[in-house]
C-alpha cells in the first residue's frame, strides 16, 4: 500500500480573507480537484482532515506500480491547483498551494 498525504500550505491566510461560507465553497473545489485526480490513478481518498486530503493506492488491490500513480496523482493535483487558482486569485485575492 502506498499512501498520499497533501497539505495546503499557509491555510490559515485564506481563512483570514475569507467569510466562511466562502472558504467552505474554495475548500470544497480543492478536495473536489483532489479526489478526481487521486480516483483517475487508481487510488482512493480515505479522508479530509481540514486541509488535507489522505489517499491510499494499492487497497483493496495491489498493483505493482502503486507508488507512481500516488506521484501521478500528486502531480495532476498540483496542476488542479494551478487551474482552481486561476479562478481564486481574481475572484478572492487567495492562492492555493500544495506542501
């Protein structure tokens, strides 16, 4: 089994910024970004702790190549978070990163 951890970096900023609602909407869009590109590779989301999202690959099933399609994941989700902040950084002033 292999598994994902991803963190937003500096997530308070953007709680600081924004209305709840709002960061409950711009947070929702992130696990949103991060379970399609977690489940494209195979993999499955466990859970969101606040900011963060835990995927594991290789349950129920082991494949040989589980560790590169956690990397694969994690890539197409630093892309995501590229094409949601294009969306944030205009609209509410905030950018997403991975760490």
């Amino acid at each position: 089994m292999t598994v994902l951890f991803c963190d937003l970096a500096d997530s308070t900023a953007p709680g600081k910024r924004l209305d709840p609602e709002t960061l409950k909407r711009v947070l929702f869009d992130y696990y949103d970004a991060a379970r399609t590109a977690v489940e494209r590779h195979g993999g499955v989301v466990q859970k969101f702790i606040g900011d963060a999202v835990m995927a594991v690959f290789g349950v129920p099933y082991v494949r040989e190549d589980d560790a590169y399609r956690a990397l694969r994941s994690a890539w197409d989700l630093r892309v995501a978070l590229e094409s949601l902040n294009e969306r944030f950084e205009p609209r509410f002033g905030i950018r997403l990163a991975a760490s």
